[in-house]
C-alpha cells in the first residue's frame, strides 16, 4: 500500500508552486507493470507520455518519492530552449557537424513539439515562443557575444535591441528565435493530467528503488519488465555528476507602465551575456521571474537544501535585476527559492537504455533541461520500444559517463570556477575588455 498523497502540500516554494494546482495521485499499486519509472519531474512524465503513445497497450506507473513537481521540474527558470550547455563550435569539435546539426534540428523540434501539447493540453503553463535575448552591457561582453552570432544567434545592435528590451548600459545583444517561456508546473500538470486521462497510474509519497525483479516502493516489491530511473541530481552522483544550484526570485506583478518602459511585450526569455550564468523571463502575470548561479559546489556533491537558500545569491540577483532596470528600486520581491542540476565531467546529458536487464536512466542536462528532458525522454521512450531513428543515435545516447575527479580536487576546481566567474564578470564591467581570467577558467571545465 502507497502512502496517501497529501494533496495541499507544495512541493517546493518556488513561484510554480506557489500558484499551482495540486496533483491528485493515486494510493493504490498494481502488482506488476510493464514500465516502472522512478521520479516525477519531466524527464520521468514525459517517459511515460512518449511510451503510452508508442504503444498504448503498456500497463505505466510513474513513483515520485514526494510530490510531483518536487525537484527541478518544477522550481526552473521555464526557459524551453534550444541551448544546450556545451558551444555548437565544440560539439562539432567533439562529434563532427552533422551529428551537431541532428542534436540542434532535434532540440528545435522538441520546442515545437512541447508548443502543441501545451496548447491542446496545459494551456496553464501560458507556454509562448518568441524567442531570446542575450544582451551585452560592456565592450567584452559585446565582443564576445557578437563574435558568436550565427545563423540561429542574430546579432541586433542597441539601437535594434532597444525594440525589444530596455536595459541599462545596453550595447546590443543575441536574438535566438528558438526558444518559449512557460510556466514549468503548469505544464508538468498537463502532462500529469494527459497521463491520467491515458491510465498511467501516479503515485507521490512513493520513495523507488530498482531491484532485479522490478522497484521496490516503500519497501513493497513490485515486478516490472522494465524500469527507468529519472531521478535527475537526486540519484548517486557518485562521480558521474556533480549537483550545482541555481537559484530564483520574483518580484510581484508590475504595471502596465513598467513593462511599456522596459519591453519584452512578447515575453521572450532573456539573459546578460555575463561568464555567472543568469537567465529571465517575464512572466503571464506580468512578474520579473530571474535567477542565476553562485552558490558554491557542496564537498561530495552532497544535496544540501541550505543552498538552495544561499542569502547572498539571492541578494546578488536582486541586484543585478535593479542594475539591468533602475525602475525596480521600491519593487518587492515576492519570492525566492533554487534547487540543483546535474552536471556531467563534459557538460553533456545521458540517456543509457540496456535492452537485457530492462534497465534505463537519463539526465544530466547542466540546467537545460526544459526542451532537454522531453528529447531524452522521446529517445528513451524509443529505446524500450526498441525503435531505431536518427534520435536513438544521437552522440549521447548510451555514452559511457566520463567520471569527475576525486576529491578533494574536484571541490578546488569546481568552487574556483564558480568564484572565476564572478571575478571574470567584473574585471570585463572594470576593464571594458575580455576578461584574463576566463581564458584560465575555460579548461576547467571542458565545457
Ligand atoms: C533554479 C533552476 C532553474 C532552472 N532553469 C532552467 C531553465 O530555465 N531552462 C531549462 O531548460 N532548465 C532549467 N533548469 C533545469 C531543469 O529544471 C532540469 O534539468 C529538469 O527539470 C530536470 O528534470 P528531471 O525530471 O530530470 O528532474 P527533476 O525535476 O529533479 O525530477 C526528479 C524527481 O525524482 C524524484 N525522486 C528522486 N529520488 C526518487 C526515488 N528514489 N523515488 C521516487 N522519486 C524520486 C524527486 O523527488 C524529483 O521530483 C533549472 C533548474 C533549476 C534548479
């Protein structure tokens, strides 16, 4: 027997939750199912929504150990893009141009395939495409940026940004027209919902453990012909992947005139184009939704739930949102909140399915995994059906995972990137030029 899903619980204290619905779960397990997925966010969802297409007939239970929504899926920036974490230029290093162009031509069309289901199916998650900025607010960023323009990254100088969006100090930016806001848990409830209408059965409360014969859920054991392990930052990192946190807030919802001044009419995602990553978006009740990195990696890459809450990041993203528009000066912000993301040694995702043991997992999208986690789930989904496509032979799939060093190295490495970053962005805000210390921090990370 499941434990009763508590059906007020948030799962976490992002804005999404905040202003979510509750999943009603269901409490009762079957004996035996053809496909156990374990995790409740989008890659283990949206597993389940690709598998009961493909085939129907298939008996699916998806376990999350709290609430559905609980973990990144559900606490994210709701930037659906084409980004993926490592550059174009060194993927087609690593893996050549036209596996690069296949991974891209996938992303894009992943976008658009999320777009019709939100429309038919999650009209909540208020999911727009029009696309994102980058923008520049001194001279190295405006170089760097404008070196990579591209056919997708489109170049547009201060006086074309300024159609767009109003920052201060803005010297143009990146516009990538591949890429949709959304609310993050007012799509994963369209799914849940798509999923019930569909027979999936969905259980919260439901802490999984694969076992040869199956899962075992809160200690009952249960036969499944396969299993799917979704679990994201939450499994054993051991070296394969190392948890760093992002971290949010918003501000309540602005006026009409704020928004006239600063822009973003058509909600596009947007973003400084600093070495700390930061990422924002407006949201469907006119809100300033931003987050960014800072926080310092945990020794073992631990999960620490204080981090999520680290004070100082929060304060520096409040700030950097009054720097890009002075207007937020007497503007409360309303919440704040963060959670983790899997990072691979090469900053690349994994989606490993072995056909003998019905075995399979995916994750390690580095904080892209909005568009991410529906093309892993799509090819998982494919690999258990035992299809093959131009999907299923993507670079990444059924990758060996290059491991991180040990410690205590690679809590030296990673800590100085995260701090390097900072440092980075304001000898470039001081000097006006490229910064010296990001040539150093680039080959830490291999990125
Ligand atoms: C603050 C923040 C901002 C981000 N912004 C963006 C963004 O704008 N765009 C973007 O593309 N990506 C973004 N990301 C990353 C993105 O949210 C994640 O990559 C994605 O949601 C991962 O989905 P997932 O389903 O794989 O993992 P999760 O959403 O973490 O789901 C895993 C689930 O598994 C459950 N679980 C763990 N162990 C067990 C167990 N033993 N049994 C049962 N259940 C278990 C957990 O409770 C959790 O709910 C952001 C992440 C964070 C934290």
């Amino acid at each position: 027997m499941a434990l009763t899903a508590k059906l007020d619980s948030k799962p976490n204290n992002s804005l999404w939750a905040d202003t979510a619905e509750c999943f009603e779960s269901k409490s009762q397990f079957a004996d035996s199912y053809d496909v156990a997925i374990i995790g409740g966010g989008f890659s283990g969802l949206w597993s389940a929504f690709h598998l009961i297409n493909l085939n129907p007939n298939l008996k699916i239970a998806v376990f999350e150990a709290k609430v559905f929504g609980f973990g990144a899926s559900g606490r994210n920036g709701g930037w659906a893009s084409s980004d993926y974490p490592v550059s174009r230029s060194r993927l087609i290093k690593r893996h050549g141009l036209y596996r690069t162009n296949s991974l891209f031509n996938a992303l894009i069309s992943s976008i658009d395939e999320i777009g019709s289901f939100a429309q038919r199916f999650a009209p909540q998650s208020h999911f727009t495409k029009s696309g994102t900025v980058t923008f520049a607010r001194n001279s190295a960023q405006e170089k760097r940026l404008s070196k990579s323009a591209d056919e997708l990254h489109i170049w547009k100088s201060a006086e074309e940004l300024s159609h767009l969006i109003r920052v201060s100090d803005a010297r143009g930016g990146l516009f990538n027209p591949e890429c949709a806001t959304v609310n993050p848990m007012g799509l994963l409830h369209g799914i849940f919902e798509y999923l019930k209408s569909r027979k999936v059965d969905l259980f919260e409360n439901s802490f999984a453990t694969p076992i040869p014969s199956g899962v075992l859920v809160n200690s009952q054991s249960m036969r499944a012909n396969v299993v799917i392990q979704a679990t994201e930052v939450y499994g054993a990192a051991g070296r394969e992947f190392i948890p760093l946190y992002s971290q949010m807030v918003t501000t309540e919802p602005l006026p009409a005139d704020f928004w006239d001044e600063i822009g973003v009419k058509e909600r596009f995602t947007f973003a400084e184009g600093s070495h700390l990553i930061n990422y924002a978006q407006r949201t469907a009740d006119n809100r300033l939704a931003i987050g960014g990195r800072g926080a310092t990696y945990p020794f073992g890459s631990r999960l620490m739930e204080g981090k999520e809450y680290t004070n100082s990041v929060h304060q520096n993203i409040r700030q950097l949102a009054r720097k890009w528009f002075p207007q937020l000066e007497n503007v409360s912000f309303t919440h704040a909140w963060g959670g983790a993301v899997a990072i691979t040694r090469d900053w690349e995702p994994y989606i490993q399915f072995d056909i003998k043991t019905g075995f399979g997992r995916l994750g390690g999208y580095a904080g892209d995994g909005v568009t991410m986690s529906f093309l892993a789930a799509k090819i998982m989904a494919n690999l258990v059906v035992g299809n093959s496509s131009e999907l299923t032979n993507l670079h990444f799939v059924n990758r060996k995972i290059r491991n991180w060093e040990p410690e205590p190295l690679r809590y030296i490495a990673v800590n100085s990137l995260v701090k390097l970053s900072g440092v980075a962005d304001r000898e470039e805000a001081l000097t006006n030029r490229p910064s010296v210390v990001s040539k150093l921090i680039a080959p830490l990370i291999l990125r």
